[in-house]
C-alpha cells in the first residue's frame, strides 16, 4: 500500500520516549507501531532468543518428519499417510506457536 499522506504529532518528552521504547520492544519502527495501532492491531513484544532456538529446532523436525514420510511412501515399508499427517500436525503446531508470540492481534478497545 501507497502511503501518501503524511501525519505530524507532537509529543511530551515522556509520551516520546515510552513510544520509542515500545516500538523497540516490538522490533517495529515507531510509524509502523503507530499503524498497527491504529487499524487496532496490538503488537507482541518480541520474544526472547530461546524462543527463536526452538522454532528453529521445531522447524528441523517437521522437515525430518517430510523427509522420512517420502522416503517411506517411495519404499513402501511404513504407513507414509500417518507420518504425514504427524508432519502437517508439527506444522500446524509451528505455525500455532508462530501465531501466539509473534503475530500481532486485534484490539478489544472499543473505540475501534
């Protein structure tokens, strides 16, 4: 999206400070922070590094779990459906985890 009209505010020192540092909690810019809040998203802090370890070690998994599924399905020696649906499952669970401490969600105030 084409961002064309432009917004000036104005800020106590205070106010300018805990934007920032909640933009830097957030890993957004303050604009970007601003944006989201305004279509009535709220942002999640960003997680911390053993967060992003596990989904790396999730990630190895479930890309194991599809490797093994079409090793299996070409030598025909396990049931290769039930190994994919578990793959799909990790995924899922993945994709769950992803949803939960890194996506940001909408906003319950009213005002909106």
């Amino acid at each position: 999206m084409k961002r064309t009209v432009k917004k000036q505010f104005w800020f106590s020192k205070p106010e300018a400070q805990d934007l920032q540092k909640k933009a830097k909690k957030t890993c957004l810019s303050e604009a970007a922070l601003v944006r989201l809040l305004v279509r009535g998203y709220e942002p999640k802090e960003r997680p911390d590094e053993k967060f992003y370890d596990v989904m790396r070690q999730l990630s190895a998994i479930g890309n194991n779990i599809n490797q093994l599924s079409v090793k299996a399905n070409a030598l025909g020696f396990i049931d290769s459906q039930m190994l994919k649906n578990e793959a799909q499952r990790w995924h899922k669970f993945q994709a769950d985890i992803e949803r939960e401490f890194l996506r940001p969600e909408k906003s319950g105030l009213k005002w909106q």
